[in-house]
C-alpha cells in the first residue's frame, strides 16, 4: 500500500498529489505517512516547505529527519546541492528512514526529487532509489505544452527500470491551455496506468480538496 511519486519535472504538484494521497488514505482509516528522501530550498534550520506539507498530512508521528533525510539550502539540482555542502548522498541511510517508516504506517507515500532521471550522486538518480525502494510508481503529469513528451518519456523510464506505473495523475498547471481534453485523452490512449484524477487548475491548491478528486480504488486493480 505505499508508492513511489515522481513527475514529468519540477514544480508539476507533486507535494500537492502527495499530500492528497496521505489525505486520502487516511480517510479510509489507514495510518499514514509522507517521505521525501531529498529536499532541497530549506530555510536555515534545515526545513523544507514541502516536508512540512507531507508532515501535516501524515497522521503517524515521526521525526522530521525520518521523513526527510537530506535537506539542503540551495534550490538546485540534488547532487549539485549534496556536493556544495559536502555531503554524498547515500540510499542506506534513506532506505533505514523508509523501513523505519513502513514498520509505523500502513501507506507511505515516498515523493522524489524534480523528474525521474534527476542525479542524486554521481553514480545514482531518482530512477535508482526508485528501484531499491521497490514501490509501485505513480506519475504526476505537469498539464502544459509539452506534457505529452514528457509524460511518455517518464512511462518508457519507469518501465525500463522493471517498475509497475500503478496510476497517473493529470494536474493542470496552465488555467488556459490549449486541447486540455485532447492531451489528457491522448495520455489515456497510450499510458498503459490507469488515471487516477483530473487536478484542475487553483490560484491556491488545497490537497484536502484534491483527495476528494482522486480514485483509489484504481490502484487497488493493480
């Protein structure tokens, strides 16, 4: 019952959809809680606002450094971030946090880092730690020009690293594009991942609000 959250790039809502899962499970009586395993943009005590959204949706207590187990200042690219501050970011420490985590909770909910080839040393990426977490993916696809691309890519990606994609989430971050239901019946026709929900667009995203638009008993088929 735990998931893996990654997106077609930065800044495509997956904290939003995160949060809207741990809310969402919750409501069926689940214990719950949210990980990000890397954040970077903290403030000065080392926090980060996308951590914070998924510890307020968690409803099981944990420490701040087990849902996040690396945060860094600079809102830059993980391993770029990892070696300005002289660290290495390393799985074990990660996968100890996660173990930890799924022996409280009966859902995590695990969100990357940006997209899903991002580096986070110089050896491993997202797609790694994706795949020695061993979860069910599921991909928040950013809805603007040039999702299809995008989305497609990250499908053909999570299939070569031998993961299941359990669903996929359309969330609309262009009030005004252009075909919207045209690009989401496209992805329809060619992701093999069932949709789980249709996120329209908001001046304020209320994860609250977006559980209610979620379909969980579509990951439940898988």
């Amino acid at each position: 019952m735990s998931y893996f959250i990654t997106g077609t790039d930065t800044g495509v809502g997956k904290t939003l959809i995160s949060g809207a899962l741990l809310h969402a499970f919750a409501a069926q009586g689940q214990r719950v809680v949210g990980m990000k395993p890397v954040a970077v943009g903290c403030d000065d005590n080392g926090h980060n606002q996308d951590v914070k959204q998924l510890q307020a949706a968690s409803n099981v207590l944990v420490s701040y450094g087990q849902i996040n187990p690396y945060s860094f200042l600079d809102p830059i690219a993980p391993h770029i971030a990892a070696r300005n501050a002289g660290v290495r970011i390393d799985f074990a420490r990660i996968l100890t946090s996660y173990h930890e985590l799924a022996s409280q909770a009966d859902v995590v909910i695990v969100e990357g880092a940006g997209g899903f080839r991002v580096p986070l040393n110089n050896n491993q990426d997202i797609a790694d730690l994706a795949m020695q977490l061993g979860l069910p993916v599921i991909l928040v696809v950013g809805m603007r020009l040039g999702c299809l691309n995008h989305a497609l890519l990250t499908a053909s990606a999570i299939e070569a690293c031998g993961l299941k994609c359990a669903g996929w989430v359309a969330n609309v971050l262009d009030a005004d594009m252009l075909a919207l239901q045209a690009n989401i019946v496209a992805l329809q026709q060619r992701l093999l991942a069932p949709l789980l929900g249709v996120v329209p667009w908001q001046p304020q995203p209320d994860a609250r609000m977006v559980a209610l638009q979620l379909k969980l008993e579509l990951l439940e088929e898988i």
